[in-house]
C-alpha cells in the first residue's frame, strides 16, 4: 500500500539529487519550488497514511475532478464558462467568443441548423452551454453527464440532462435506439477508459472503446446519423507501465520526463486515457461508420489552454483565501488527490502537451483532434 501512494523517500531523494547534479546550478527560484514540492509531497503523503481515503474507480475520479475542483471554480469566477476549447477563427476573438464558436462549428457540421426537430444528445455534456445553443436553434436536444453538480445545474435551467455514463447511454435512451440525428461527444472520452482497461493492455483498451463508447453511440442514430468526437490524442503509441497507476506522479515529476509527468497528471486527476492518433478512426471503420471530418485543433487548444492559465493565475492571486479554503477541503477528503492538483498547477503540465517538442520533431507531443462519423445508410 505504502509502494503504490508515495514510494520510498530514498528513491525521491536520490531523483532530486541526480536531477541537480546533472543539470547543473538551476536559477533559485525553480530550486525553492522544487524544495516546497519535495516537502509538500513528504506532508501529503504522511496523512495519506494516517487518513487513508478510499480508494476511487475510474469514474469516481472523473466526478471528482469536476465536482470538488472545477465546479467551485466556474461557480464562483466563471473562468470558463464550460470545459472546452475556442475555435479561434481570426485569432482576434476572446475566449468565450471562440469557445462559443466551436459550440455553434460542431452543430453546423452535423447539420443540426438546417433541420426542424433535429434529435441531438450531448454526451458529457459539462455545464450544458452546447445544449443551451442547440435548444435555441430548434434542436430536441438532451446530454448525459457522471458529474451531480453538472446535472443540477443544467436542471436548473430546464435541459435535458441525465446521470448517466457512456455505456449505460443506450439503456437510458432505450426508447430511442435508432432516433438520434447527431451525437457530440465533446472533449470527454479522454475520461472513457477505467484502471482495468489500462491493465489489460492495447486489446483490452481498444475493446473498452468499441464497447463502452462507439457501438452504444452509433445504436442512437439513424442511419446516416453523424458523430462527432473531439479529443486529445497521443501523437505516438507509448508504452504503458505499472507505475503510472500504482504511483503518484511525484515520482515522474523528480524524473522530469514529460510524457510520463503528464501521464500520471491524466490518470490520477482526470480519470481516464488518452487514444493514439488513429484510434477513433479504425474503429469506426470497423463499426461501417465512414470519417467525413479530420481537423487538427491543436494550436486552438494551446491558445485556450493559454488563456485558461492567464484567468486562473489572475483569480489565483486576488482571491487566495477561497482558493486555500477550496483546496483544504479538498486536502482532507484525500491528501494525494490534493498533491495532484498542486503539481498539475504549479508546473502547468496541461500547456506542456500541444507546444512543439524537439523530441516529437518540432510538433506538439499531443495533437487535439475534431472527427466527425458517419453512419452507413441500410444496403
């Protein structure tokens, strides 16, 4: 139990140590940061010891993020006004013009501003913003969400939006197999994949994905019907280890290697995995499904991921003692969930994944992607 939380101090010590040595005498201020980090993790994991939270599934984590993190957030700031990326068309627009623009862009191109009556499900629907959007040009619009708090708000303002997961989606429309014209799936199926899926392999996370994901989506639509998926991807396959699971990323963050940092960040603070560029399209080919669209939003999610540092260090340095009252709660109910976070932020490890790496030659090590599938029409 001790192995999986937080390693051994030894091993940090030893990390820290060659790191320094190898990189010479670094400026003092990333040493200071490295220092508090180092004790942050030795205080966190000591009363993950003592508290000993339950442990979470995959989905739990997932809900936890939005619901003990970003929700208070949006609530009380409106950092964002939901939890996707800008389309930035000219490079002039603000953030929330452009985030609105790729709202309005994915419903565009599944047509669902040209037809009366257009039967469109939101899946992980966030905090309804497409919804409202849909609604407001004639849709019969519902969404899905594991986030509580994301349903009650959308409750509120009268949207159809249920408790549901990914895979239960075809049991909870059962009435409607077949009736969908359009499903978006906007920015959350990187939350797809549990902790076993990972364990098991590349057979066993591909299978996840047709299973859990594809096959109950496309069993909505009628035929002809359009899907639409964005997701971050993995530039290239990497290998999976069992430490990116059994630890917390301190070890990967006294490493300093990237891809493994960032994994880490994905799986202990998000929930979930990302798919390799390529994924999403030869599954759906497998279904019958034809790709009738392949954009590269990349830079438009390095822009956003830009703004969304601006906003929260601004609201970070004005407004410290709610941030710190947010953040004990969160310490509390789980230690290492919070030490998490504070890596997440600090060394702004969600930036990292779309500027251009010399490892990757030149390109981002992580490429967004915005696919559209269309469903075989009956033979």
């Amino acid at each position: 139990y001790q192995r999986r939380v937080h390693g051994t101090l030894s091993e940090c010590l030893f990390f820290f140590a060659t790191l320094r040595v190898m990189a010479g005498f670094p400026r003092v201020r990333s040493l200071l940061r490295d220092c508090f980090s180092f004790l942050m993790w030795c205080i966190c994991s000591s009363m993950t010891v003592i508290l000993r939270p339950p442990k979470k599934s995959g989905r739990q984590v997932t809900a936890r993020v939005y619901d003990k993190v970003f929700h208070p957030l949006c609530e009380k700031t409106g950092i964002w006004p939901d939890y996707t990326e800008g389309f930035f068309k000219s490079g002039e627009e603000t953030y929330d013009e452009a985030q609105e623009n790729q709202l309005r862009h994915l419903l565009t191109q599944v047509g669902a501003d040209r037809s009366p009556a257009f039967r469109l499900l939101d899946a992980g629907c966030g905090n309804g913003r497409l919804l409202d959007i849909a609604q407001d040009l004639g849709c019969a619009a519902s969404g899905i969400t594991i986030s509580i708090e994301q349903q009650q708000l959308c409750q509120a303002r009268g949207l159809d939006v249920r408790l549901c997961s990914f895979e239960m989606v075809h049991q909870e429309f059962q009435a409607e197999l077949g009736c969908f014209d359009a499903v978006i799936v906007n920015g959350s199926s990187e939350h797809l994949l549990l902790p076993e899926d990972l364990a098991g392999g590349g057979d066993r996370m591909r299978a996840a994905r047709v299973e859990g994901l594809f096959r109950p989506l496309f069993a909505l639509l009628k035929p002809g019907g359009r899907i639409i998926v964005t997701c971050i991807h993995f530039r290239h396959e990497r290998q999976l280890t069992e430490d990116i699971w059994n630890h917390a990323p301190m070890t990967y963050f006294a490493s300093r290697h990237p891809y493994h940092f960032q994994s880490c960040i994905l799986y202990h603070f998000y929930g979930g995995w990302y798919p390799v560029v390529g994924d999403y399209e030869s599954i759906a080919c497998e279904l019958g499904a034809t790709t009738v669209m392949d954009y590269d939003a990349t830079e438009h999610y390095r822009l956003t991921s830009r703004e969304w540092m601006v906003r929260f260090n601004h609201f970070f340095r004005n407004n410290v003692w709610y941030v710190a009252t947010q953040m004990g709660k969160v310490f509390w109910q789980d230690p290492m969930f919070f030490f998490t976070c504070y890596l997440h932020w600090m060394y702004m490890s969600w930036g990292w994944q779309f500027i251009p790496n010399p490892t990757t030659d030149g390109k981002s090590p992580f490429v967004h992607k915005w696919l559209m599938f269309e469903k075989a029409l009956p033979r």
